[in-house]
C-alpha cells in the first residue's frame, strides 16, 4: 500500500528552474510525485526532468499533453521515457490511433495517461465548442467516453476530475489509474480560479482516485511542508477502513 503521502503530485507551477529546484528540495520527503508542466518544461528543457528523477524517491510526471498526428506522439513520447518519467500525458482527442502511438512510443518506460475533460471546461464551453447535447449537459459521459477509449488504447490511466473517478473505476476497473486535479483540502474556500469542478482529498480518495494533483494549497502556504502533512494526515484518515 502506497503511503498517504505518496498520492499527492506537487505541480511545479513556477517559471524559473531554480524556483522549481528549491521546491522539490523543500518538499521531496512529503509529496510522491512532482509534475512538470508547460510553462516549465518550455523554460528549462529535459534538464530539469532528468535532475529531478536523480535527486530523491519522488518520482517525476511530465505534463505535456501531447496532441498531434500518431508518427509524432510515439517519438515524443519515446523521448519523454529517456528522460525518466513515470507518467506523461497524452491528450484523449479526437484519436485512438493517436493514444496506441503514445503507448507504443512509451513500451515498459513511462506510463501514459489520457486527458479526458480538463476541470477548467464547464458545460457552456463544451456547448461552444460544438459538442453534442448529451456530452455538453453531462461531463461525466463524455469523460467517460474518452476514458473508455484510453483504456482501449493501452493507456495506465486518465487525468479526470475527483466528480468522475467513481464513475471510472466502476466501469472500467479499479486497476485503471486515476489522477485527480483540482483538489483542495477541507474547510478551505474555494476560490473563483481556474477549476471549475473540485473535490477534496479525502472525497478523492474514497471515489477511488490513485494520484491527488496539489499546488495552490501547498505552495501559497505559510508553510508549506506543514500544509503538504495536513493534506497527508487528510489522506490517511481516508484510506483507514
């Protein structure tokens, strides 16, 4: 069994490497995994990638979101396993052959997940942006549907939100990984971000979710090893039978 703090993925959501550096640093012994996104990976390279994954236990997720014709997908993301990642992410769109070139690119090295529907995307998005009724009036379906072709694909797992992840394990087996973004801890006021669908860690939890993606909690924390152990302590009570 993972420990509780294994579940929490810390996204190094900062411009600059050495930023990113002093955090992992900070926080190595208190989270499980540090995810590296766009923003980033664009200002530092594979480097930091490489750097993190020697530096302690805690493994690395590249956040990439890769999204382009099948050829492509596989040699990224044979590239994105060189650098030692343990997960990366592919976008579910429009493609299965798109996800099976990810996983053929990824073989044994680096385990893929599936965008389904960002926790950014409201109904009214989906609405303008021309999908069907009966996907733009119900999330979960159309989460469903991608994460359905995912697994099809040979995907580990997905990146849904924590309103989906029972919905996901139930269909689709309790193997299928499940990482959860837009996570904020209890009795915390949800403010009027970027995520538009949020859960705490131990509803996460108890849905089935696999990984909690953390950052604003952690990071804008007065102290933030401290918030990261309550976040932990949350975890666990959720995990006691």
């Amino acid at each position: 069994m993972k420990a509780a703090k294994d579940y929490i993925v810390f996204p190094l959501d900062v411009p600059d490497p050495e930023r990113a550096k002093s955090l992992v640093t900070l926080l190595a012994g208190h989270v499980g995994m540090f995810k590296i996104g766009l923003e980033l990976f664009v200002r530092s390279g594979p480097e930091l990638v490489s750097w993190i994954a020697k530096a302690g236990s805690a493994k690395v997720f590249l956040d990439l979101k890769f999204h382009d014709i099948p050829v492509t997908v596989k040699r990224v993301m044979a590239r994105a396993a060189d650098l030692g990642a343990f997960f990366a992410t592919v976008h579910c769109g429009e493609s299965r052959a798109m996800l099976e070139a990810a996983v053929q690119g990824a073989g044994d090295r680096v385990h893929v997940l599936g965008v389904t529907v960002l926790t950014s995307v409201s109904s009214q998005d989906l609405v303008e942006a021309g999908y069907r009724e009966a996907y733009s009036t119900d999330l979960r379906q159309l989460v469903m549907k991608k994460a359905a072709m995912a697994k099809n694909a040979g995907c580990t797992g997905i990146v849904c939100s924590g309103q989906e992840v029972q919905a996901v394990k139930t269909a689709l087996g309790s193997n299928f990984q499940a990482v959860t973004p837009g996570i904020r801890p209890a009795g915390e006021k949800v403010a009027a971000d970027d995520q538009a669908r949020v859960v705490t860690p131990a509803m996460a939890i108890e849905r089935g979710a696999d990984y909690l993606v953390i950052g604003r909690p952690i990071r804008d924390a007065d102290d933030p090893v401290v918030a990261a152990q309550a976040i932990a302590d949350e975890i666990q009570g959720a995990l006691r039978p």
